[in-house]
C-alpha cells in the first residue's frame, strides 16, 4: 500500500471560473487570467475583465512514494514546496517565485525554470496532466499522473509556457523528485572565457553539478547528489564555499545585479551551450551567465534589434524581462518566424476562436 497523502480541497471555484468563461464566450469579453501578479511584468500587458484563479487554491492528491502531486493553479508555490519539503520531495525544474504571492499557475503558465534547469529539465518536462477550462467553459482533463508518453496530442505540456492564451488552468500534475541526500556550493576566482572553458570541460564528465553561474570573475557552482560524490568532486574542484542562499537570489532576481540603472532594460538571452561571450560592445552593460552559460542576463539601455541580432547570429534569442508598459522594447519577445508564427496563429483560433484568453500577452496578434 502506497504512503498517499490525500488534501481536502481548500477552496474549489472551478464551477465559479467555468462560468465566467461561459459569458465571457457568449458576449466575445477578453479575460485577463490572475493569479499572484508576480508575474506580470513577463510579456504584454492584458486588456480585460479579471478572471481570478487565487482563490482555486489546494492541494488535490500527493502521493510521496509514486512521486506524484496534483494541486490547483491557484496554489501559492510556497505552500506547494513546504509541502513537498515536509516528505523530502522538491519541483525539479526549480521554478522562480518572484515575491509571496507566486502560484503554480502561474509558474506553469509562464513556463519558467530555476537554475537546475540545464541539468534536471524544464518546467513541461515534469507537468503529467493538467484539469483546463477552454474557451466554451468546460473543464476538461488531458494527459494522467504517470510518466508515460502516449498516442495523441500534448496539451498539457502545450500549457506550459503558453501564458494563459490557450486556455485556464485548473489543476496541474507534476512529478517530484527527492531532495539530494548532500549540498555544496563553491566560488573560483576565474575570467568568462576560462569559466565557459572549465564548464565545458566538466560537462563531458559525470559530476554532480546542478547549477553553475559566473559574474564579475567568479565562477559559482553548486553539486548536488550523495555525499561521496559531493565530497569528492568539491575536494577536487576545490575553490571557496558559498551560501546556498545564493541560487535563491538568482532564481527570484534578488540578487543585487537585478537592480536597473537609468535608462537600463534587463534582457535574458538564451543560446546553445558553449557559446562564447557576445561582442555586443556594450559600454553600460553588466552580464550575469546562469545555466553554464545558456543563460544570459544583460541589463543595458543598448537597444532590442542589437542585442536580437546579435543573438540571432549565434544561434539563440533574446526577452525583455522590463516591464513593457515601462517601454522596455517594442516587443518582449522576440518575433517569431513566418511559418511558426502561423502555426501559432492556427492553434490560437482553433482552441480560443474569439480570442477571449489573454489576448496580446505573447504576441500583439494573437
């Protein structure tokens, strides 16, 4: 018999939220999905009636031996994770909170990850199944709560990172894994081009690495697994020891390199491992590398189509994480391609025909 912790739902508005839906249908009204707002300087702003998802909050089922959580969208992630730590379990793909009133929701929603991200997965790598209102007001069930691929469209991985313009999420599935058993975080004294060098370099070898950043000539790493092998490998890397406060700072953009100057946006480039540094040539610039690199955070007033280009040039591309009402591009995101953008397109009119959930947030026309 499995070790099943079962919730009585804290509060349940699916009804509630199904009905909103209906009307909003019925009279072609835009919905602006709310959750904890801690979120909504991602993307572009949204004109419409509120549809609060806060108070669709608890947690449905955990079971700690299959490794299995389900929980409302509603849900504070604080609330989730205490939950989850109480049993020694923890969301793999570490995802940010960006103040208090984070939910899941929204976590899912935006599709975000945390520093572990490279080396555990994406936030859609652990979503088994969603519960999601669509745009004629049914709350509708798609995927399960195993790790299993099957025959048929993903919706709910499509959930992920969708920013509510596909539909409302309701309940969502993860999977959860243990909490390592050891921790350490360590500093090097070291250049970007001899960090992105050792980074690649330990890459290749089976070491229990789980975040890695540089900034200004420091190198950051944090080893997660058994103690044997988190001993061993800090004994061999060596280098001074860090708090682990500082992946927290990181992951919810505490950290004193987040603070903008006048005039300064903050741009998240994302690019194929082992990319070297970019000649933006930017005279204000500060650049933080997260994700061994991949990741890359820039606050500068240098503008959109640079820093676009350039990261188009090596493969990647580049988000404005500055409010947009705040004008910190013509557009957060960067434009997507003809042929994807109709595929865009075609998926938005065929699952929200009177383009009533968030219209705009992603992109200005659809």
């Amino acid at each position: 018999m499995t070790d099943t912790v079962t919730h009585t739902a804290d509060r349940d508005i699916a009804d509630a939220l199904c009905e909103q839906v209906r009307e909003a249908y019925a009279s072609r009204t835009p919905l602006r999905i709310v959750g904890g707002d801690t979120r909504a300087f991602y993307g572009r702003p949204v004109d419409g009636q509120a549809l609060n998802v806060t108070d669709h909050s608890g947690i449905v089922d955990y079971d700690p031996v299959e490794l299995v959580v389900t929980v409302r969208a509603g849900t504070r992630l604080s609330a989730l994770e205490a939950v989850l730590a109480d049993k020694h379990q923890m969301l793999p793909f570490e995802p940010p909170a960006f103040g208090e009133a984070s939910t899941i929701g929204g976590a899912v929603a935006t599709g975000l990850s945390g520093p572990r991200r490279p080396w555990a997965g994406a936030a859609r790598d652990f979503v088994l199944g969603t519960r999601v209102i669509t745009q004629e007001g049914k709350l509708l069930r798609f995927g399960g709560e195993v790790m299993k691929n099957v025959a048929g469209y993903d919706f709910s991985r499509l959930m992920a990172g969708a920013q509510g313009t596909l539909g409302v999420l309701a309940d969502i599935s993860f999977k959860v894994l243990p909490l390592p058993s050891a921790t350490h975080s360590l500093r090097l004294p070291m250049g970007i081009d001899d960090a992105l060098k050792k980074l690649a370099e330990l890459g290749r070898q089976p070491l229990p690495i789980t975040a890695a950043a540089w900034h200004q000539g420091e190198l950051f790493i944090r080893l997660e697994g058994g103690h044997s092998s988190v001993k061993a490998t800090q004994e061999r890397l060596g280098g001074d020891e860090l708090d682990a406060s500082f992946w927290q700072s990181l992951r919810d953009h505490q950290h004193a390199f987040f603070t903008l100057g006048e005039g300064q946006a903050l741009w998240r480039l994302s690019l194929p491992p082992n990319t070297p540094p970019l000649a933006l040539y930017i005279a204000d610039a500060d650049i933080f590398y997260d994700w061994g690199g991949s990741q890359r955070w820039v606050k500068t007033s240098l503008d959109a189509d640079t820093l676009r280009n350039a990261c188009h040039a090596a493969g990647g591309h580049a988000t404005c994480y500055t409010p947009y009402t705040q004008g910190g591009a013509q557009s957060p995101f960067t434009p997507l391609p003809s042929v994807v953008e109709k595929y865009h397109r075609n998926l938005k009119a065929e699952l929200d025909v009177h383009g009533i959930f968030n219209p705009g947030r992603l992109y200005a026309a659809f």
